[in-house]
C-alpha cells in the first residue's frame, strides 16, 4: 500500500495534459516525465493517480510479476458492462486468459474456413441475390456486407448485420488510424523507448 512515505513523485498534470493535446500518444512526455522522475511515478486523475512504470526495468518486472500483481478487471470494467459480457477477454487475467485466448484460436484462424466454402459461396449468393436487377450497386459497402456475414456466420456463427453500421465505423477509424504517418511514429517511439506499464493502485 503506498503512503506519503513510499509513493513515487507526482508529475504535474497541466504539463502532461498540454504534451497529450500535442500528441496524443504521449510518448514524449512520458519519456521527458521518466528522465525527470525516474521509471515510477503518479499522474493525477481526480481521487485516486494513476502509477506509471516505465522503461526497460518495469518492462522486465512486469514480465516477471505481471500476473501477481496487475489486473486488467477494473480498467475493461466499464467496457464488459456495457457489451453485457460476463466474460471478455481483455479483462481476463493469467491463467484465464491464457485458456480463453487458446479456446478463441481455432475459431478465428484460417483453418477455420478450411472445408467451409460451399457455405461461404451460399452466404455471397443470398447476399448478391438482395441486389436489385439492372441498378447500380456500389462496390465497396457491397462486398463489406458480404464478407462481415461470411466471417460473422462461419467464426461466430452469428449474422451481424443488425450491427454492419458499426462494424464499418471501427474498421474505418481502424484503418484510418493504422494507415496515418502519425500513428506509425508514436508506435514506433514506443518500441524504442518501451512500453509504459499504467495500473491503478
């Protein structure tokens, strides 16, 4: 538990929140913020900071000890809640997790489809036989709603076509975001640098 005697410094919050609103990703501030306070310190976020571990030290303990001491229940709390999921894989912890992950594989690999493709040549069928004859149909959104009932069908054995809309504003903002220059640079300031391990106390 910490107290005033053993907690790590306190960076200043308007410093660190001006930097974010320069760069999102926060890797210079939190590289500026490790050089000043060392590889453990608190961010203020209202009751109770946040302690960040940084660097190649906390990189290694977190390998070690990760499991023992760190959980990712109560940061994915809010998101299990509100996909009403009992079980979500983010949240889980080793050993848990681990089993869900290999559980998930199968299900969600290329050997998946392996000996499906008279149902996946069925699905493009019933989809293509909804196009109108003789009207133009554009191809893009076409062909995303063929291949998210493919997938949705033959890996979750659901249709998420009551869901398409939101399907396609993630993967847009996905694609968006992994195709932007800046995303690139702040990924790759982090591989160099290091993961910044942040848990709650």
């Amino acid at each position: 538990m910490l107290t005033t005697d053993n907690a790590p410094p306190l960076a200043d919050f308007s410093r660190l929140s001006s930097a974010l609103n320069a760069d999102p990703m926060g890797t210079p501030a939190l590289i500026q913020l490790h050089r000043e306070l060392g590889p453990i310190f608190q961010v203020p976020t209202g009751s109770d900071p946040l302690v960040v571990m940084i660097g190649r030290d906390a990189n290694v303990f977190a390998g070690r000890y990760g499991t023992k001491h760190f959980s990712n229940q109560a940061v994915y709390a809010d998101l299990v809640s509100g996909l009403g999921a009992g079980r979500f894989v983010l949240s889980l912890d080793p050993p848990e997790h681990t089993a869900m992950r290999k559980t998930m594989q199968p299900g969600l690999s290329r050997a998946a489809l392996e000996g499906r493709y008279d149902e996946m040549l069925e699905i493009a069928t019933h989809e293509v036989r909804g196009w109108s004859v003789g009207a133009a149909t554009p191809v893009l959104p076409a062909m995303q709603r063929v291949i998210s009932e493919q997938l949705g069908q033959l890996a979750g054995n659901h249709s998420p076509q009551a869901y398409f809309a939101d399907l396609v504003q993630f993967a847009t903002v996905l694609f968006t975001a992994i195709a932007d220059p800046a995303t690139h640079d702040a990924l790759e300031g982090q591989r160099i640098f290091a993961h910044g391990h942040v848990c709650s106390r």
